[in-house]
C-alpha cells in the first residue's frame, strides 16, 4: 500500500497551486502489484490554464487537434473525426488534462467517476475533447446536477454533471446507450436551507437498474 502525506493547507484554489499538484499526480504511476479493479472518483480542478510545454506534449488533449478536409459526399463519420496534430496547447482545459491523466492509470475494464462542468459535455471548443474520451473509454452515465448544490456553498451557479466512464479494451466509435438524469431537487435551496425534495435515491435507484439491465443483456 502507498500512502501520500499531505501538509495542512498546502493545496488552494490558486492556479499555480492546481498545477503543481497536476504535476505532482502526473509523476506517480499505478502500483503494479494491485490485483484489484480500481474506481478512480475526481473531482477536478476547472477552467483554462497555462501548461508547461514539456507537460502538455505528452498529453494527447494538451495538443491542437483538427478535422480532416473532405468532400460534401463523406459519410458522417468521417466528417465528425478529429485528429490529433503535433502542435501543443500553450493553455488548456484542466479538467481534461486530469481526465485523461485518470484514464492513463486505469487498467481496461476500470471505472471512472468525475465531476465536471456541463461545458465539456456541450461546448463546441470541448468537441476534439470529448471525441478522444468516447473513443477511449464508454460513458456509462451522465447526470446533470442543480445549480444550488454549488450556490448554497461555494456561491456559485456553475452546472455541473457527474460522468461515470469505463475504460475500453481498444478505442471505439460503437454506438450503445447512455444512462442520462437531470436532477431537479437536491435537499437544499439555493441559501442551503433544508427542502424535502430530492431526486438523488431515485435517480441512483435508475442508474443502478440501467446497469443491471445492460449487464443481463451482455450475458444474454
């Protein structure tokens, strides 16, 4: 077992405090002697910051990616593929960065959990973004969270989702279903008084029979 102390305080909101513990995630590897399956859980940091070149041209999303030219008769997927180039990123998305670090170190078949803004999953400058995470890994789950589970704390009215991934043997394009929820209520009103709605045992009530569903369709 590894364990890793850290100092009281020595982590903050502060830009240059996320990076420097980037790369300190980025230069430890998983253990090879664990046996057992691994569920990574993150909780990111968001938003755009610089990288240091030597960092980022080792990540795949900390390069400038591109669709290829091609004729109004290409069938739809070629015109949806993105492709990676050898420029990189002066400055990325911290969250994908920390994505794909998550995915590097999770054997075929492992599970991801993150939380992250709504952008990644929508905005069309995410789109190369979320092309290499689909392709690398299968989301199981996408369920957006209300915008007072960060107002009532953090005052704030970021949107923000939970995405549950699973690592794929090899890169994919197949098409599958998509457990996807929005949760209306949360318990708490945007002032964090107690509200007696919430959908959260309902919703993870609903994920859990997806799952089951979809395994009992793969032993089928």
């Amino acid at each position: 077992m590894t364990q890793t102390l850290t100092q009281p305080n020595s982590v903050s909101s502060e830009p240059t405090d996320w990076l420097t513990l980037f790369a300190e995630c980025d230069q430890r590897r998983p253990v090879p002697t664990l046996s057992l399956k691994t569920l990574a859980i993150l909780n990111p940091p968001f938003g755009k910051q610089a990288i240091q070149h030597q960092v980022a041209q080792t990540y795949e999303l900390g390069h400038h990616w591109r669709r290829p030219k091609v004729g109004a008769d290409a069938d739809s997927r070629l015109k949806s593929e993105w492709q990676r180039t050898s420029r990189v990123k002066a400055s990325t998305q911290l969250e994908t960065m920390f994505l794909e670090l998550a995915l590097r170190q999770l054997a075929p078949g492992e599970v991801m959990v993150a939380l992250v803004p709504n952008g990644i999953l929508a905005d069309h400058d995410s789109s190369a973004a979320r092309h290499w995470l689909m392709n690398q890994a299968q989301l199981w789950a996408s369920i957006q969270l209300p915008k007072e589970v960060w107002q009532a704390e953090c005052k704030t009215g970021i949107i923000t989702s939970i995405v549950v991934f699973q690592k794929r043997q090899e890169p994919s394009t197949d098409d599958y279903n998509i457990f996807m929820a929005m949760i209306q209520h949360c318990g708490f009103n945007s002032r964090g008084k107690p509200m007696p709605e919430s959908d959260f045992d309902e919703i993870a009530e609903g994920f859990r029979d997806f799952c089951q569903a979809a395994h009992a369709l793969s032993q089928a």
